[in-house]
C-alpha cells in the first residue's frame, strides 16, 4: 500500500492527540502502528506519548532497530511547534551509523519535505543510545497554515554495510494548534 493510499486508509480512523514534531506532533493522528519497546512520555524532547503508538518502531537496517516519531514541545499547547526525531541502536559495534531526519507533509499530490532536515554521524559506536539524548531531533518548525495537513516523519539510516529509509506508518493531523 502506498502512502497516498495511507492516507486515504486512516482518514476515517482519526484519534485525538496531541504532540509536537514539524507537521507531526503534538497532532490530532491517527493510530500510528507498533508501539516502541522504549516507553514515549510527555517530556519535551522524548517521543510524545499523546500520539497512540508513537514511535514507530521495529524497522531494521543491518543489524540496527529505528525508532522514529514525533518529539513531545517544551513549548505548550497551543503553540507548540512541529518536531520529528530518530533513534538507532544495533546489535553490534559498527565503524559508522549515520541518521538524518526530516519532517513531511502531504499538499494533496506527494509528500513534500518541509525546511531541513538533521544529520548525525557516530563513529565505533553500537548505536545513538537510550533515552531522550539518544534521539536526533529535526529543528522545531512552526508550520502555520501547514499544519492542518498530514505529516510523516522520515529518516534514513546507514551503516558501514546497509542504508534504508523508512517513514513513519500513518500520517499525522492536526487540525487544532501549533504554531
């Protein structure tokens, strides 16, 4: 099923939530797949726990598990802004796990990055870690008259033997607040 048809899928299934993530947090989502074996939290800079099963999580790369999703604001409803982040830890020491994150929105056609994206690169390292300073975080954009359409949050993820880019499973609404 492609994203498009996604979309369209989970449109009737929308949950009230909120998150903060460029386009996809603090949003009102729709049940987003596999909750994380890492627990989400209403902290600023953790993965929101107000969108259900956020992070999305499970997706491989080498030996590696990604978690990606919508990061909780610091700054409060109703002005919280958008931010998506990414976390990657293997199962072996790898000579490099490069990440970079973006945030996406849908302008009724195709999926459209929205400002830039972060990079990060680690170096002899099984992973970014655990915990909130294990997530490589997009800026926090405010996406005025934005932020009423669906957001994905994207990454891709290498190592010394594989890349891969995975999105976040179901888009993100919010029709409500954020700057």
């Amino acid at each position: 099923m492609n994203i498009s048809n996604l979309v369209r899928a989970a449109a009737p299934r929308r949950l009230l939530a909120t998150a903060a993530s460029l386009g996809m947090a603090a949003l009102t989502a729709t049940a987003l797949i596999a909750p994380s074996a890492q627990a989400s939290s209403a902290t600023p800079g953790d993965f929101s726990s107000l969108i259900a099963g956020n992070p999305t999580a499970g997706w491989l790369v080498d030996d590696c598990y990604v978690e990606l999703g919508y990061i909780y604001d610091s700054v409060p409803y109703p002005n919280y802004r958008h931010i998506g982040g990414v976390r990657v830890n293997c199962n072996s020491r790898h000579s490099y796990i490069a990440a970079t994150v973006a945030m996406y929105y849908y302008n009724g056609s195709s999926w459209v990055q929205y400002g830039n994206g972060k990079y990060g690169i680690k170096y002899n390292v099984t992973g970014s870690g655990s915990g909130i300073s294990g997530i490589l975080e997009t800026p926090a954009y405010c996406a005025g008259a934005l932020r009423a359409d669906y957001w994905i949050v994207g990454a891709t993820v290498s190592t010394e033997r594989a890349s891969r880019t995975v999105y976040s499973q179901v888009p993100a609404h919010d029709p409500n607040a954020g700057c």
